[in-house]
C-alpha cells in the first residue's frame, strides 16, 4: 500500500443509524406524507364515530405528535439494539422501548 492510497476506516451500521436518526431529529418537514397520515386518522377515527371531520390544524397537530412518538420509540429501540451489541432493531427492542415509555 502506497502514501497516496488511503484506506478508509469501516464505521459500524449503527452508528450509521444513529448518525441518521440526528439528522431526521433536525429537519423540520414530516416524514410520513402528509395524504395517508389523514387518510389513517380518518379510518381511526371511524372505529369511534362515524362522520367526524377535522380542521387542518387538528390533522397537522395530530401528525406531528404521532411522528415525534415514533422517532422516540425508533431511537430508543435503536439504544437497545446496541446495547445487545447488535446492529438491527429487532421486535423485542421495539416493545422493550415501549415498556419503558409507560
């Protein structure tokens, strides 16, 4: 191997992740499109009553909370992966992560 050849360090994929979910945690547009968040909100909301409508500000508000919550579960899932020195999020990291929200 010569000077000019460089040999590039190979990083963990979890720190790729983690690397990833810093930069969704700073963008400030949604992730999920904004047509089927409604269209499951409106097909939640039916199990309750029938004909209920929303404003744009209630679909808005209730997008951004359900985000927020999944990026929390997803990032604490993730800490528990590593934790078991494992690179991908499994189920049981994911309900582990909800248990500890509780």
């Amino acid at each position: 191997m010569t000077k000019t050849e460089v040999r590039q360090r190979k990083r963990k994929a979890s720190t790729n992740a983690l690397r990833e979910i810093r930069s969704e945690q700073k963008r400030t547009t949604l992730i999920v499109p904004v047509a089927p968040m409604c269209r499951l909100t409106n097909e939640i909301s039916k199990t309750f009553k029938n004909n209920l409508r929303f404003k744009t500000e209630a679909y808005r508000a209730m997008h951004v909370a359900a985000e927020t919550f999944m990026i929390d579960l997803f990032q604490k899932a993730n800490r528990a992966a590593i934790h078991d020195n494992r690179e991908t999020v499994q189920v049981k990291d994911i309900q582990l992560a909800m248990e500890l929200s509780k």
